[in-house]
C-alpha cells in the first residue's frame, strides 16, 4: 500500500458531528474580535473572516423607504436569547436562500448567470417574510425589533464550548453547505456526493428513490464489518435520519451499524472507535440539533445551549479515549437555516456532468451553499488555527468523503467529491509534538423543557418532513396536515 499523503497518516478514526441550521456569522462571526488567529493553513488573506469592525454589512428591510439594518451582537444572557432566531427562517433553495443571497425569489439555475459574487442582501426581507408565514394568528406584521434579529450574530460567550474549540484547535471560514437549501439535500451531499437531484425536502416520500451508493457501502467493502463504520443516534428519535435518507441503507444487513448515542462514550473508553463514526443529533424530543424554533411563543426548545451540550459530551468522550491520539473529530453544520452570512458562496463542481435525473426547480448544483462553522479537533492540530482548502476549491460536507477516501483507499462516489479538498492540511504538529494534554470546555447551564412540554411542543417543517419519510419507511400511515404536535407524530410513528 502507497504511503499515505502528509497530514491523512494523523488518524485512524474519523467523527462528524453535524448540527442544524447556523451559519457562519452568526454562531463564530464575533470569534476573534480582539486578537487574530495564531496560524492560517490554506489559501487567501491571514486575516479571520467574521464580522467584527464590519460596519459595511447589512441589509435593507422591505419598508417605504427601506431601513438599513446592521450586523451587530445577539444578546444572549437568557434561555430565551439561545432560541433565537424564533421563529425559524426560511432555508429552501426557492424562495428563500436565493432571496438571501440575490434579493429575487428565482434565479436561473446556471450560476454563469448569476451576480458573482451573490450581495447577501435579502436576508432581512426573507425573514419579514418568513415571520408572516409562520404567525399562527393571522394579520400580524413583524415589528422591526423582530425580524432585525435574523442580523444578530453570537459573541463568544453565549457559545464558550464551540468558542473554545475553534480557538483551542482549528475552525474553517470556508467552508460551505454543499447545496443552498435546506436539510436533506445537504445531509444526502454530505455521505453520497449527490441528493439524487433533489433540492428541496418536499414532497419527503421522493426521498425513498435516493438510492446512489453511499461513502458507507464502500468503507464496509474496503474495511469489512465492526472496523468500517457507525452512526450514532438518540432511539428517542424513533428512527435515524440518516438512514432514511439512503436507500441503500434501508436493508436489515445495516441494523448493526446503527446505534445509540449512549453507546458512543463507551465506545471511546474502550478505544473502540470504527474508521468513521458519524453523530446524529435528538432532532424530535427536547431535540439538541440547535434548529431554530418554529414559532413566535415557543419557549426554550432546541435551545443552542441544548446542542453547546452534546458538543462537550462529544468532545469530551473523545479528548479521554486511549485512541485520542488517533481521532480527528470535526464539527459542522448541514446548512446556514436562513441565519445571515456576509461571505458570498462560490461556484461548484456539479455531481455529474449530466445529471442522470431532471435537475430539480432547474437547479444544476453547480453553486454551494452558505457558510457554516465548521471546528476540526485534534492531537495534531495547533492552537489558534484558522484552515481553508489549499486550492481553488473550498471545502464543503463532501470533503468529509474526500478524506475518508484518500485516507482509506476508496473510490470517489461523485465528480463534486472528487474535487473536494481533504482535512489533511490541519494536521501540522509532528508526532513528537502531539497535544496528550486537551483542554476543557465548560458549557453554560442549560434546563431542558419537561417531558410534558416537550411533547407539546409544535412541529417544525423539518420534523414533519422526517415524519413522513419515517412513516413510510415504518409503513405506518403518513401523519396527516392536522398533525401539528410532537405528541402527534409520536403517536402516528409508535413505539
């Protein structure tokens, strides 16, 4: 076998970690606002891409005349300020990410058409209008003191355990969702390089045609079963969302792989971490994903201290593994969620040169998506480290493919992942100089809602479209438009 390239020989064990619905700016954009970064690997300017002394960014509301409204910190010293935005903004490629970017809902579905760079300038408006479709009370108008917070972005203390990561190790300003949408396009991107030409999560039963081979399949055929690979999730859920997504996944010869997330500190304590280990968020019950709330009266659910949480569980299982030395955990998101952003998203490899499907509300997947943090942990990793791809082609989620292929010997699965840089270029500390002493992080408190509440909380777009694609996997009976509850779908799915 071929010496492995620079940086890739640094890990036997890869985990992922992948949140919900944040962008760049808004969870980092403040990271660095009183010093600088220590070290910058990869291409561009050393200088940290957030928003801190950024006068010049901001948007225009839709009023007469239109009001500007500028970046600035979110205040986050209450539960309710770590909800925030609430209600949930738009995320799907038509409307609302192509008002964010371009200021029109349609665009064509060439990039070579489109304004470049894009001027992020609809964030505001989208939100007016995402507010007035998610009122339940009809004839409210959003007052200018609520949707101007779709403009806030996170200081450090309001997310001192993902702050502490990115500045103890590496964090990527550039990196993108792999798709301008919402969820399940980015999660598909993410382990098979392509979402089957879909862009949006409705109609959610198309999901079950997703059947292109997954980065999986080929680590089982390369690794063989118990060292290849396993996804961890919280059973509250019902059933894993990953593997709803994946056809090829659906049959009983993969139950083995997927676990609970309970299992995953044990897993670590006996050093007894596959080659890949990917993470899933609680996205149904008190769910830890950080999704925004749906709703204006909502109280604390999926709280961003909720998902500060599981980040520390995670961190912390890993950093006390006798296979620390070996595991290089990252941290991202599946897309931006309609949170602001100031950098303009690139164009990309598209999967195939043809599509083998009609390309979805015209869209060719030639363009990524927003900015989201992404947080790479490892023994070999310097502190203060800001990382970006060494060439032209930024990373995205379908470099997690990349490096597990370059590492492990596999096959690209797409054109988009063939392009994609690998995380090797992170790893600069030599062996001699690998950190066996992590620093802790301390998450701030924390109450989740009681079961009760939990149970009543109301659904959002993105837990009824996940069950629908569960109830036909179960083949229960889909939940119905009247099913606007947690308790409700988890009466229609069962046990």
């Amino acid at each position: 076998m071929a010496p492995l390239p620079p940086g890739l020989d640094r890990f036997d064990h890869l985990v992922v970690l992948m949140l919900e619905n944040r962008s760049f700016d808004n969870l980092l954009g403040y990271l660095y606002e009183h010093d600088r970064p220590a070290r910058f690997i990869g291409r561009g300017e050393p200088a940290y891409r957030g928003v801190a002394g950024r006068s010049d960014l901001a948007n225009l509301d839709s009023g007469t005349p239109p009001r500007r409204i500028p970046v600035q910190k979110a205040p986050w010293q209450t539960p309710r300020d770590m909800i925030n935005p609430c209600p949930d903004p738009g995320e799907f490629y038509q409307p609302h990410v192509n008002h964010q970017l371009y200021g029109v809902d349609q665009v064509p579905g060439d990039s070579s058409s489109l304004p470049d760079p894009a001027p992020m300038s609809g964030f505001v408006q989208d939100y007016q209008r995402a507010i007035r479709e998610e009122l339940l009370i009809s004839g409210i108008e959003p007052t200018f003191e609520h949707y101007s917070i779709i403009m806030n972005c996170f200081p450090p203390e309001a997310v001192p355990v993902l702050s502490a990561l990115a500045r103890q190790f590496a964090v990527s300003d550039e990196w993108f969702g792999s798709v301008p949408s919402a969820t399940f396009s980015n999660r598909s991107f993410l382990h098979s390089g392509q979402s089957h030409g879909f862009v949006h999560n409705q109609d959610f039963i198309k999901w079950r045609h997703n059947d292109a081979p997954t980065v999986f399949e080929r680590l089982t055929g390369q690794l063989g079963p118990g060292r290849d690979w396993r996804v961890y999730w919280d059973h509250a859920d019902i059933y894993p969302v990953t593997r709803g997504l994946h056809r090829s996944l659906h049959g009983p010869e993969w139950n083995g792989h997927f676990v609970d997330f309970k299992r995953f500190a044990d897993d670590c304590r006996r050093g007894d971490l596959p080659a890949y280990s990917f993470i899933q968020p609680r996205v149904l019950i008190n769910h830890n994903d950080m999704h925004p709330p749906v709703w204006l009266s909502q109280k604390a659910q999926s709280s961003i201290l909720a998902g500060e949480e599981l980040v520390k569980d995670v961190y912390d299982a890993v950093r006390t593994s006798p296979a620390w030395l070996r595991t290089l955990l990252v941290i991202t998101f599946d897309e931006h969620g309609g949170t602001y952003d100031h950098w303009p998203p690139p164009r990309a490899t598209p999967p195939f040169a043809t599509s083998p499907w009609p390309p979805e509300c015209g869209f060719h997947f030639d363009r990524f998506g927003v900015r989201v943090p992404t947080i790479m942990v490892s023994p070999y990793i310097a502190p203060g480290t800001v990382v970006r791809a060494p060439g032209a082609v930024p990373f995205d989620h379908t470099s997690i493919i990349a490096t597990l292929s370059r590492r492990f010997g596999l096959a690209p699965l797409t054109d988009r992942d063939r392009a994609a840089p690998d995380l090797g270029g992170v790893h600069t500390l030599g062996t001699a100089e690998a950190r066996k002493e992590t620093p802790p992080v301390t998450a701030r408190p924390y109450v989740p809602l009681s079961a009760e509440e939990a149970h009543d909380s109301i659904l959002s777009g993105f837990q009824k479209g996940f069950g629908h694609l569960v109830a036909h996997l179960l083949g229960r009976d889909h939940p119905a438009e009247g099913v606007t509850r947690v308790r409700d779908l988890v009466g229609v799915l069962g046990d």
